[in-house]
C-alpha cells in the first residue's frame, strides 16, 4: 500500500493525473471506490484482498471523465476491461493510466500495449467456487435448471444494479432503455426478468472479462455473473476469441470465419 | 375420442432462400403440414436471438429458423452473422432451462422445395411428440401482482 | 388503549397456526442462504429476530409489479377489464419496527390528492406485528430520525423479547386486537416485574430536524457532486426501501390485447426524468444523489409531514459501491 500511495502522490503532485481511482476503506470491513485528487489524500487509498470490485465501470462515466486524467488501480480483470474498453474505442491511451496489481507488486503501465504484456502473465480462469457452479448447473437437466433459474430470477427486482457495475456496459441507451419498441420488458416480473439477463449475457458474450462484479452488486444474490460467464465461455470455447485480451477489437459476435463448426443447423 | 394436440409452429425464414423455396414446395404442390405460421424476413442476419422468446412466450410450441446456405447469403454475410449467433444463443437458451428439442435450425435453399417439406413436418412431428410448450408462455403470468 | 399480554414462543407458534387457517397470509423474515428474505412463515423458529431483510417489506402493499387494469379488442369495441386489488389478507409478522413506521411514508404519497385504490385496499388487509430490535448495526440510523429500535409507530401490536423468555405484546390497534382475536390463543398479562431485553442500542449520528434547515441552504453546495461520484445511478436503494414510492407505469400490449402495469422505478437512474424531446433536468448523477436526499429529508417533511426515510440503512447494506447514507446524512448536516 506505501508503494501506491507514494505513486499516486507522485501523479497527483505532478499533475500527470487529476484523478486516482482506487479502493478505500468502507463500511465496517468494506471497500468502497474513491477518487483521490489532492496528494494529501493519497493515504487514503488501500490494496488488499477485499479489493476485488472490478473499477473500471468509473473509465466510463461521465462526471469521473469529466475530472481529467484517470490513473486507475487496477487488479487484473480491471487491466482486461481497460483492453475491451480500449478495443471498443471507449478509452483513449492517453485518457487513463493503470496502476496495476500483480503478484502484490504496483506497476504504472502506461500504454495498452504494455497493459495486454501484463495481463497475458495473469492465468484467465474464473474463481473454483463459480466454476463449480456452472458445472453443477451443466450436469442438471434442463428442467432442473429451468427451475434454478426461475427461483433465482423471482428475486430480481430490475435494479439494475448488475448493468451499472458492469465496465462492458456503457450504453448511455441501454436496450431496455429504447421503447418504441419495448423490446424487452422493463417491469420486474418473470418473463421480463428471464428475457432481460438472457439478453445481457448476450450482450456480453465475447467481451466479459468474468470479473463477477455483477454478481456481487446484485443485492438479492442472484448469481447473474454465471450467466456472463457461461456465455463467454461458450465464445471462447466455440470461436477461440475472448473479452480483454488486447487493445484491438477481436469481437467474435461481429467477425465470423465461413467455416465456423456447429453441430445443430440442418 | 380426444382431440390430439397439434403444435403451433413458428418459422422465421431469410426472404432469399428459404421463403423462395417454401414457395417453390407450395408450386411443387409437395403437401406439408400446416402447422407453420411462416415470417418473412430479408436475411437470417436479421434475426434477433430474442425472436425465439417472443414466439415461445406468445404461445408457439416449436421455432424453426432457416436461411441461405453459407457462401449464398443474398447480403454475403448475414448467414454467417447468424450461425455465430445461434452457436451461443442456443447453448444460452439450454442454459437457462429452454426446451433445445423444440427449436430448429436448417439452411433451405431457393431450389429446395422438398427439404423445406421434410423440415416442417419434422419438426412439427417432433414437437407434437414432446407435447405443448406452456413454460415460457406461463411465465407471462408470473410475477404480476 | 394498549394492553400488554405474554406471548412464548410456543402461543406465537400457535398464534400463527391459527392466523393461517382463518385464512390470513403469514410473512416474515427469513433466512435464505445467507440474506434475510420477507417469506411466508410458520412457526417461531422461521422469524429472524435481529438483522435487516435485504429488500422491504413495502411488497406487500406495494407490490414490485402490479397489474392495474387490462383490456381486449373486441371486434372493433375495446373491452376495458378494471382490475381489483387482490388483497390478500396478510398479517406482516416480525416486523424491524423501522419498516413497520415506513408504511405512513407510502400512505401519504398514495393518499395525497388521489386515493389509491390499490394500495389501500392491501393496506386494510394487512396487520403489522412489529419486534424489537435488540441488536443493531453500522447501517442503522433510527436513532438519528426521532424514532428507537422499540418505537410502536406503525405497528398493530409491537414484541419486545423479555428477559425470562418469551415477549411482551404490545396491542396497539384496534386492527392488532382482532388479529388476536382471529387466532384464539389464550393470553395472559404481562406480569409487572417482567424485565424486557434492553434494545439495541444506536447512537444518533446526525439530527433530522436540524439537516433539514441545513439543506435549505445546501441545494447548490459542491457536496453533492463529491458524495456521487462513485453511485452508479442503479436502483439498489429505491428498491429495497421502505419508504421509496416512484413508480412506472408500463403498457405490454399487442394488437389483440393489453395490460397496465406498475413496477417500481428510482430517481437515482438517468431515465427518470428524461423528457420525450431529449432534455434531461437531472441529468448528472450529483442532481440525482442530491433529489434523493432532498426528497427524503426537506420535501417529504415540508409538504408531507413526515420524513421519507425512518433510518433502517437497507440501502446502505445493498448498494454495491457502499454508499452508506448514514454518513452521506451526517456530513451534510455537520458542514457548514
């Protein structure tokens, strides 16, 4: 924590940045976002295990933007938003610059290049816990599952919450946000719930960075993360492209090779 | 003796190729069963993964969804678009607890007319079978207080 | 009018058996996995005694969607169906007494100029059997509003655990008497010694009356700006409090027939007061953050004569980005 706190008074002092974005203490034993602008503050910042929030949503939103110069604390999943947002022509190099932890170690890494060098040594796989998960719900039959996701859905209450903390999702006009047609329906009961994460996921197939900050902004708990998740997976898996892997759009839901494999089209 | 259930069928097809061929099975005067309610769109491409949803939940018990065979898109690309798309929306629909058996997927060319003929009865054989599909269209009324 | 009676947990046991067979629903907190839930309830032992339930039980009177009326086309005539509130007969059991003190904030919103038929109708179907708090936590700020973990404001009959055991049952309404009533379990007093568990304790960390002179003064201070930068602008906190009301009204229709319905909606996202031609008065999420603060704590209280918050500090706990209003409120009101 000295380490970044000594780099972030760097910055700030200078003038580099106008803004450090990183953790600080929360409620109780929380961690909660926080945006250091005057060097004296930099104490403020913490990294440690608790810092798991994937902060990267704030490179998009506009009254951050609006500070300046972003330096970001960013872990590993952050570094691999920064790469999407970057491929997506939503962040400009010059824009933000990742302090990133790796190993326990800060590194200032100035350039999306030196960003996609530092995230190809950190292994992708998501957490033993989710993965034991998906797998439970892969081996279920489709009744069973359709009963797992109709119980855990019944709680969503179209919060919105999942969206808003999710870097990938920066539509200033969300789908559910058009309503000439009303796509998708906004009220919170169960057609409206099932058809509006199945298209988030969809939404998101090929450019989540699976850091599982959806799921864990759900106040409810629903584990919307493993439907991110899955769909990624299933991306990676059927077409070898992934989300946030480098700074140059790879987008595998707007690309496609004429001898793509499947097995279900007569 | 008791009414046997007859599917509604739903079948979103590409204006190019398959549309054209359900039309030339029609002028073949090749008999298929009529259970398909066919919409016309320009290209696969087109299709919006969502489309399967709204039949379901509509009161459709079985999708077909068929289009130009890859390299024959009337637009070059919107098949392959669509292929990309159906490989993880599909897998997704399985996920979430969607009945897979119940959706069809075919490439039907202008010139096909009796593969078209074969596919609807088919599929309709196949959901006839598997029953009506009430789960998504009951969903319609969950929820509301 | 109140009258005191024990009540072990085995009469609660058979207080609520009897509560179901005359037909009435029994919700109350829940354990689910590791979150406390607004479920139905049975016996004694599903009431969590302590702890905040994620999301509000304003449900029930206020439900996150309802249906307000239907229609079909019938040839070229539009048959209107005029739906009525399915009010289920509920007795809320277990209540925070925060949330049971949240219900006059929804009443005075859907009573104000219209009177909401909907609303009432679930109003005057359900009982409120509210329970002390003995423990609190760091989101709690009741205490701050006027009100303390044993208020009976809003509850029909208010449990406070007794230290040899059992509760003291506090009839508070005329609607908590015959709640009793209906479930034909015998009582007995209170007896006068019977020492009550202290409640928990929360100190007040700012004064109500005092923020809200100070806001008065505050609509164009940089603080705002500062509190909300890290809010994502979701709905987390309107959803899961007791006291939020804005709501949407939706239309799902086709060409053969539709349905009105109502679901909640939050002043915290940016849609919410965006206008048909593309103007947006609230347009950064500082507006935003500073209308739900104002909102809560002039507007309600100077138009309304209550507050729109009662100090539960569920949005506290559900906010993703920890936005602990707590302490939003507490430097709002020491600053100058």
């Amino acid at each position: 924590m000295d380490a970044l706190t000594s780099k972030a008074k760097e910055l700030l002092t200078a003038g580099t940045v106008k803004v450090v974005i990183g953790y600080g203490k929360g409620t109780g034993e929380s961690r909660r976002p926080i945006f250091v602008r005057a060097a004296e503050r930099a104490g403020e910042l913490v990294v440690d295990a608790g810092c798991v929030q994937n902060l990267a949503t704030y490179l998009t939103k506009a009254e951050v933007r609006a500070l300046g110069r972003m330096a970001i604390v960013a872990v590993p999943s952050t570094l691999r938003s920064m790469l999407q947002l970057a491929a997506e022509k939503q962040l400009r190099e010059e824009n933000a610059l990742a302090l990133a932890i790796i190993d326990g170690d800060i590194r200032e890494l100035a350039t999306f290049d030196a960003i996609e060098e530092a995230v190809a040594t950190v292994p992708d796989a998501i957490g033993e816990a989710d993965q034991k998960m998906i797998d439970k719900l892969t081996a279920m039959s489709v009744g069973e599952r359709r009963a797992f996701w109709a119980a855990e859905l019944g709680r969503c209450v179209k919060c919105y919450a999942c969206r808003s903390s999710c870097p990938m999702c920066y539509c200033e006009r969300c789908t559910m946000d058009c309503n000439r047609p009303q796509w998708i329906p906004v009220a919170s009961h169960a057609l409206g719930n099932l058809e509006y994460h199945m298209v988030r996921a969809m939404h998101l197939a090929g450019r989540c960075v699976q850091c599982g900050t959806c799921g864990a902004a759900c106040p409810v708990g629903i584990p919307v993360h493993l439907l991110t998740f899955f769909a990624e997976q299933t991306v990676r898996r059927q077409f070898g492209q992934k989300g946030g892997a480098n700074a140059k759009l790879d987008y595998a839901m707007s690309t496609f090779k004429p001898d793509d494999k499947e097995t279900f089209i007569r | 003796m008791a009414e046997q259930f007859e599917p509604k069928m739903t079948a979103f097809v590409c204006n190019w190729c398959t549309y054209a061929g359900a039309d030339l099975t029609g002028t073949s005067r090749i008999k298929y069963q009529s259970n398909v309610r066919v919409i016309r769109l320009p290209c696969t491409g087109r299709i919006d993964f969502m489309l399967v949803m709204k039949a379901f939940s509509r009161g459709s018990d079985g999708v077909i969804i068929s289009g130009c065979h890859p390299n024959d898109c009337h637009y070059t690309s919107g098949n392959y678009h669509a292929r990309r798309r159906w490989m993880v929306f599909r897998d997704l629909m399985d996920f979430m607890g969607i009945d897979l058996r119940r959706v069809t997927f075919s490439w039907v060319s202008a010139a096909e007319g009796a593969k078209w003929a074969e596919l609807v009865n088919e599929a309709t054989n196949t959901v006839r079978e598997l029953g009506p599909y009430k789960e998504v269209q009951e969903l319609t009324a969950v929820g509301i207080d | 009018m109140s009258e005191r009676y024990i009540l072990t947990e085995g009469s609660i046991g058979t207080l609520l058996e009897g509560l179901v067979s005359a037909g009435q629903r029994a919700l109350g907190p829940k354990e689910a996995g590791n979150r406390i839930e607004i479920a139905e309830i049975k016996t004694f032992a599903d009431i969590v005694q302590n702890g905040q339930s994620v999301v509000s039980a304003k449900g029930v009177v206020f439900p996150k969607v309802e249906r307000l009326l239907k229609y079909r086309f019938e040839g070229k005539n539009v048959a209107l169906d005029d739906v009525e509130p399915q009010a289920q007969p509920t007795v809320l059991f277990g209540l925070r007494p925060c949330e049971a003190r949240a219900f006059h904030a929804l009443d005075v919103v859907f009573n104000w100029d219209s009177k909401d038929k909907f609303f009432n109708a679930r109003m005057a179907n359900t009982t409120i059997v509210g329970l002390t708090c003995t423990q609190a936590d760091d989101s709690c700020f009741c205490t701050s509003l006027g009100s303390r973990p044993n208020d009976t404001q809003g509850s029909d009959i208010l449990l406070s655990p007794l230290k040899a055991g059992g509760f003291a049952a506090e009839v508070l309404t005329a609607k908590g008497k015959a709640l009793l009533a209906l479930a034909k379990v015998a009582l007995a007093p209170v007896p006068l010694n019977a020492a009550l568990i202290p409640p928990a304790t929360v100190a007040p960390a700012f004064d109500a009356k005092a923020l809200q002179q100070k806001l008065a003064a505050k609509f164009d201070s940089p603080l705002w700006a500062e509190q909300s930068l890290r809010c994502l602008g979701c709905g987390a906190c309107a959803f899961v409090c007791p006291t939020c009301v804005c709501f949407d009204i939706q239309d799902e229709a086709d060409t053969k027939q539709g349905q009105r319905l109502r679901a909640w909606d939050s002043c915290g996202m940016r849609l919410f007061t965006l206008h048909a031609s593309g103007h947006n008065p609230r347009d950064k999420q500082s507006q935003r953050w500073r209308q739900r603060v104002f909102h809560k704590f002039s507007y309600y209280p100077e138009r309304l004569g209550t507050l729109g918050c009662v100090g539960c500090g569920k949005c506290s706990r559900a906010c993703p980005v920890d936005m602990n209003l707590k302490q939003h409120l507490a430097d709002a009101a020491s600053q100058g």
